[in-house]
C-alpha cells in the first residue's frame, strides 16, 4: 500500500522544513521538501534523503541495553529491567543526594513540543541540576537583548522585500537551504549579496562578494562601514535622535579610530569596506542575516552589537526587508508551564560552556548520575579529555538516542529513541515563524520508544504517575494551547504548518522592549579585547557546519578514516606540507591527528574543519577546544582554539 504522510523535520536546523514521507508497504521510501509549506516550497537539503538510511541503518539501537560497569560489554535487556534500573537508581539517589545530585541534559538533537515534558518529568521527580548557557547562539541571543529588548527576527517571508543582504557569517547552501531561492531573487532583481566570513564557504557562490575578515574581528568591519555611512551623512539621524539611546555614545566610540585602522584591524581590504556601505546606501532595504559561527568567540557580543549598530545607522531596524535577524524561539510558541519550573524552589544549575569542570566541582550534592537525551556532548561540548574524565565521574550514565555514539560509550544504559519519522509530535522553529505537525509515518523500529514514552513508562513507577501520564493528544493540546488561542485547531495542526501571530517586521512601530524603550547602542568598546593572539598557535581552528551532516548525527561507517583540515596554500608551503598528507594538529588543550587539504585563496590565519565527527572514529575536534564561556551570554567560544600544524609521523 502507497501512502504519503505530511510531516515536519525535527532536526537540529533553522528550515524545520514541511516534509512528505511516501511510504510503500509500510516502508519509509522517499522524504521530500513539501511544496504546499510556505517556507520550504518543495525544497529539501541533501540530509533529508540521506536521513532514510539513518532510520533503518544496521549501526541503529533498536532494543534497550545495559551494563553494570563501563568496561563490560553491553548486553541486551527488555524495556522493565532497564526503566526498572534507571527508577531506582533515581530513587535511591535522590533520596540519599537530593535530587540535583542528578544531572539531566537535554541536547539540540530534537526540540518538540513534547520535549518540554523531558523536564517536566524531572521536576516532579524534585527538581534536578540542568545545564545553563549555550554550545550554540547564546552570545547573540543575548547580545541582541541588549539592543533591541528582545532578540526577535524578520520573518524570513519578509526578505521577499530586501533589495540587498548580507549574510554576515552564515552559510545557507548548507545550514539554511530554503534561504537560497530568497537570495537567488534579490540578485535576479538586482540587489547585492554579500557573504562575510572568514571562511570561503559554499555560500561564497550565491554572493556578489565575498568579504573575509580575521575570525572574531567583525565589530571593526561593521564600524568602518558605519563610520564611511557617516560620513557622507547618509545616517538615519532620525532613528539615531529619537528611537535610540546611546548614539552619541557610539559615535565617540567611532570617532576614535580611522577607517584605516579598523580595516587593519579586521584585515579587510578599505574597498570591502566601501562596497558594503555603498550596498547599504544605495540598495535599501539591506537584510543582515546572522550565523551562528559568529557566536562563537569570546568577544562575540561586540560584533553582533556592532552590526545592529550598523542597521541602525543605516536606517534597517523596524523597516519591512531590513532588520539584523539570527533567529526565533523553537519551545516560544508553546505553554511553557509545562517545563513544571515553578514545582520546586530554583534548583543547582550548571555553567554549560564549561560542563565538564563543572561537573567536576559540583558539591552538595556531587553529581552522581548523568540523564543524557538528545546531545553528544562527549563528541560536542569543549574540551573533550575532561568532558569524558566528567562523565567518568558520575557513577551512573543514562543515555537515550540513535546510535551508539561517543556519548552513549560512557553510559550504563541505553534507551533506544523513535526518529520524529516514528513519532507524533508538534514541532516550532528556530529559523521561521511556521509549526508544523508531526506526524507518524512508520512504525517504531524494533523496541524503540518516543522519549515521551519513555518517561511516561518511567513516570508510572513513581508516585507522580497520574501527572505524567496522560495521552499524546491530550498533551498535545495542552501544550499547544497559545497556537490554538491564535486560531488553529489541533486538527488543522495535525494537517498542515500554521503560521504564528509573530510579526513580519519586528521593530516597526520603533518601539522596542529594552528599559529605555529605544534602541541601545553599546556604549562600552575596548579594540584590544578582539585582538587576542598566541604566537606558539598561529591558526584559528574553525569547526563549521559540514555539508552532509547535522553536527554529529553520524554512523561509525559515515566517516572518513581522518578528518580533513584545510589550510591556505601559501602555510603549507611554509611548512614544507603537501595536499593530502598526514598531519598533527596541536592545541593547548591537545592534539588530534588529520588529513590535509590545501586551499588557494584562504585566509592564511585559519584551519577549517568540519564539526562532529565521533572521537571513537578518529574525529573528535573537540579534543583541541577549550571549554571557556563567553564574556557575554555564557556561550561556548569554540572558535577561540588556535592550533598549530605539523608534520604527521
Ligand atoms: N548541514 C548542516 N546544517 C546544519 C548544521 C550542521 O552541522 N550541518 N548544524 C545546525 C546547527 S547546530 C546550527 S547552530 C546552524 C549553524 O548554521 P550557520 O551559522 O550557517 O553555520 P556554521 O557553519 O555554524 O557557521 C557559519 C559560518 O560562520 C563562519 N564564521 C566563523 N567565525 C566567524 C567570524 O568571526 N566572523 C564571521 N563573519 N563568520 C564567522 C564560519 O566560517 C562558517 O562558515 O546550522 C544548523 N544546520
Ligand atoms: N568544535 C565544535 N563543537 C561544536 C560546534 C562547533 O561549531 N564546533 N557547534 C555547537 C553547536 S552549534 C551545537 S547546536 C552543539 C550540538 O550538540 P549536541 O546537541 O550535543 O549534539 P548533536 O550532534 O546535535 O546530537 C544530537 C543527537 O540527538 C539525537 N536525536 C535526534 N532526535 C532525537 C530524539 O528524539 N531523542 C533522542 N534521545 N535523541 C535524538 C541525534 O541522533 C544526535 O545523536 O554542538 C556544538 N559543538
Ligand atoms: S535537515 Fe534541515 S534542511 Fe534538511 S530536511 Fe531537515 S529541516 Fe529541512
Ligand atoms: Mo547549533
């Protein structure tokens, strides 16, 4: 029998595209962009074909796994002894501990609405210790709240009204495919494209120009061009002077370098410089769209805060195709009561940039047993040396997933986990304004279990079962109560994508959430806090989003038997290096060995690679990061790693 079911990708990407799911004799063959959802018109990236062979890969858990120590091989179990196991050891250590003796840590890997009841169930449970911070946007989130009130972005329908865009450190041909149709016409109507970023991309070939700066250094290139902006007077003095605080402020800021030196600074040519400030004069309105590699610096505010500058200096904040836009909130749309924060008193949190040592130095309960759904921290926090010493540490690990990853080696047991193509669900997003249903287009596979199911099994052997454990649809519809408040049934979301009552244009009456009710410039910059160097390291390692994968949802076999670094041509030819040959990569925080390609036309002062690649099949980049937070934002500053390249032995 053919069938073909409207679903949502929950994965860990802003298209959350609107998917068909044909299935033939109950068999999942083809997953395509749906054409009828508003933002994915069709379009898929090459992860969703591949992502079939995921759900039915032989590498798959599909049945619960245990084992009483580490070094034990795991063995097979039915899904009572191992809930039974994990009950009781939260039982038993809860009570001995208190519960924030427990850890739970929910990664990226799936942000539903039902998720929300992950941590629902462990503050029933008493309220357990959670991470805090971000291995993703925090600094930008954060960054933009100061500016703006808020961090809200232009829906990305609106970019159909920008005569120009600056992808300033985003790479859409791999992290954002339904953007590249929207970019596409600009430059058809003829509007500029500008991709910044230190990195030549594969997003460098929808671009008009590519602009490379330093890594970490884009305040000083969003300053130059607002300084020439000025210059020429073509400011818009009218949001400066009545719907901004702190202008003058930023203009003293300005005013105490030339245009010179902050290109020196950002080791950018003064014509890049020029050509964006013409783009923003000349070509209004000018969308800027932020990446998420730009957060990840120390100093990763300063730039965010110095390109909402730049759009307001230029007259794009709360103007229809303008706008700075990083992204939404995927769990805003949905009752968030239910996360059941408000049960217990504020409970232990953890510093997530630096979860390890924290983890490490947690008393008072020590941390003596770590709930892992949805994350490979192991693979993808900083520092993994002491992410693994961490986790060594806690003498009872819980992970549910899909494979058998770097994490789920440092586990006890393993809870086999449904993919969203077995679930039914509710899924927002980060990336637009569109929910989406999800709904169930196959079986589970073998024994697997949706987490909710897991935790309503799990809730069933505690006294606060009869909270937990009501129906999907009920849930459902309690979670989603703010969507239907905004008109949409549970029957049409169960069908259909809904927009939310968010808006087109935030900022459009120029009024704005901050205490001022204004704009706010930064008002506070010190040059020398981006300009951080160590000699001995010559190379910032830049880990970026790979093509085919999202982060590390890999398989042991879809790996290259090294991971591949890529270094300018003129560096490898001062380091008597070849393309293609075996090489170390040294940080302060360790060495990983790899392969090396050789790039013309790179930046010399950075080694590009692509993130998630497993420790246990020789990739584990992580093992060179250092786990620091950001200054602001508690973001995880990964691409502040300089290495060093030598020869392989
Ligand atoms: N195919 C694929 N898609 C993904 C993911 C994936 O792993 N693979 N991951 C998902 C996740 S978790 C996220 S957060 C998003 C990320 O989506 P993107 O932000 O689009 O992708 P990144 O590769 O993280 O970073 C984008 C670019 O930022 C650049 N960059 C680094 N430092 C700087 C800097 O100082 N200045 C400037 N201007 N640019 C800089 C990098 O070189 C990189 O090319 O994508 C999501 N989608
Ligand atoms: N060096 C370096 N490290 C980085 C980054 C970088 O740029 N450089 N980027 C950072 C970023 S942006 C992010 S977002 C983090 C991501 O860090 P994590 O969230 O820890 O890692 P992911 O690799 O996204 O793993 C998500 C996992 O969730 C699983 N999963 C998917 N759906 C479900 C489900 O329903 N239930 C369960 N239990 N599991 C599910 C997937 O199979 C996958 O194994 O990594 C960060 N780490
Ligand atoms: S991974 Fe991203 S682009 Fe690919 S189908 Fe899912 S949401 Fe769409
Ligand atoms: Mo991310």
């Amino acid at each position: 029998m053919n069938e073909t079911i409207v679903t949502t990708c929950t994965r860990d990407c802003p298209n959350t595209c609107g998917l068909l799911a044909e299935i033939r004799d109950s068999r999942l063959v083809t997953l395509k962009g749906d054409p009828g959802h508003p933002i994915t018109r069709g379009l898929t990236c090459v992860k969703a074909a591949r992502y079939i062979k995921r759900v039915y890969s032989p590498e798959r858990i599909t049945h619960p796994l245990i084992r009483d120590r580490r070094s034990l091989p795991w063995r097979k179990a039915g899904w009572d002894e191992v809930l039974d196991t994990v009950a009781s050891r939260l039982k038993s250590i809860a009570a001995e501990s208190g519960p924030e003796a427990i850890l739970y840590y929910q990664g990226y890997g799936e942000r539903t609405a039902l998720k929300l009841l992950n941590r629902y169930f462990f503050n029933l449970l008493g309220g357990v210790t959670t991470p805090a911070g971000s291995l993703c946007g925090g600094t930008g989130q954060r960054a933009q709240d100061l500016d703006f009130g808020r961090r809200v972005s232009h829906d990305p329908l609106d970019h159909a009204n920008s005569r120009s865009m600056i992808l300033w450190g985003r790479n859409p041909v791999s992290t954002n495919i339904s953007l590249v149709p929207v970019i596409r016409k600009i430059r058809r109507r003829g509007g500029r494209v500008v991709l910044i970023d230190p990195v030549p991309s594969r997003s460098a070939a929808l671009a008009d120009r590519h602009i490379a700066p330093k890594p970490g250094s884009d305040a000083f290139l969003a300053m130059a061009v607002a300084k020439l902006i000025l210059a020429r007077e073509a400011e818009d003095r009218d949001f400066l002077e009545n719907h901004a605080l702190g202008a003058n402020d930023y203009l003293r800021i300005l005013a105490r370098h030339s245009v010179e030196e902050l290109c020196v600074r950002c080791d950018t040519a003064v014509e890049d410089a020029h050509f964006l400030a013409e783009i923003l004069m000349l070509q209004k309105p000018t969308a800027t769209l932020l990446g998420w590699g730009m957060h990840r610096h120390r100093e990763a505010h300063l730039s965010i805060r110095a390109i909402d500058a730049l759009a307001a200096i230029s007259g794009n904040i709360g103007v229809s195709g303008g706008g700075v836009s990083q992204g939404f909130e995927e769990y805003g749309p949905f009752d968030q009561k239910f996360w059941g924060d408000d049960l217990n008193p504020r409970r232990r949190t953890l510093l997530l940039p630096r979860i390890a040592e924290e983890i490490m130095n947690a008393r008072d309960p020590e941390i003596r047993m770590i709930y892992v759904t949805a994350a490979n921290p192991v693979c993808m926090a900083p520092n993994t040396a002491k992410t693994i010493a961490a986790f060594r540490h806690a003498e009872f690990v819980v992970y549910s997933g899909h494979f058998l990853d770097d994490t789920a080696d440092q586990a006890h047991v393993f809870l086999p986990a449904t993919t969203f193509l077995e679930e039914e669900d509710v899924m927002a997003s980060y990336g637009h304004n569109h929910v989406g249903p999800v709904n169930r287009a196959i079986a589970p596979m073998g024994e697997c279990k949706s987490e909710f199911r897991m935790f309503h099994d799990l809730a069933g052997r505690f006294d606060f079962a009869d909270r937990f454990q009501r129906s999907v649809t009920d849930w459902l519809h309690d979670l989603c109560a703010p969507i239907r408040e905004q008109g949409c049934s549970m029957a049409d979301l169960r069908k259909k994508a809904f927009r939310l009552n968010a808006p087109m244009v935030p900022f459009a009456d120029k009024s704005f959430p901050t205490p001022s009710g204004r704009f706010q410039f930064m008002t506070e910059f010190r040059p020398e806090d981006l300009d951080r160097r160590d000699p001995a390291y010559p190379y910032r390692l830049l880990t970026i989003a790979p093509h085919g994968f999202i982060c590390s949802e890999r398989t042991m076999t879809g790996h290259d038997p090294l991971p591949v670094v890529t270094l300018a041509e003129e560096e490898a030819r001062r380091l008597d290096l070849e393309n293609g040959e075996d090489v170390v990569v040294e940080s302060r925080t360790g060495t990983v060995r790899a392969k090396l390609a050789v790039k013309a036309g790179q930046r010399r002062d950075i080694l590009v690679s692509e993130r998630g690649g497993w420790l246990k099949a020789g990739h584990g980049l992580n093992r060179l990061t250092q786990d620091i937070s950001s200054t602001v934002g508690r973001g995880t500053p990964y691409y502040e790693t300089s290495v060093r390249v030598i020869k392989g032995t």
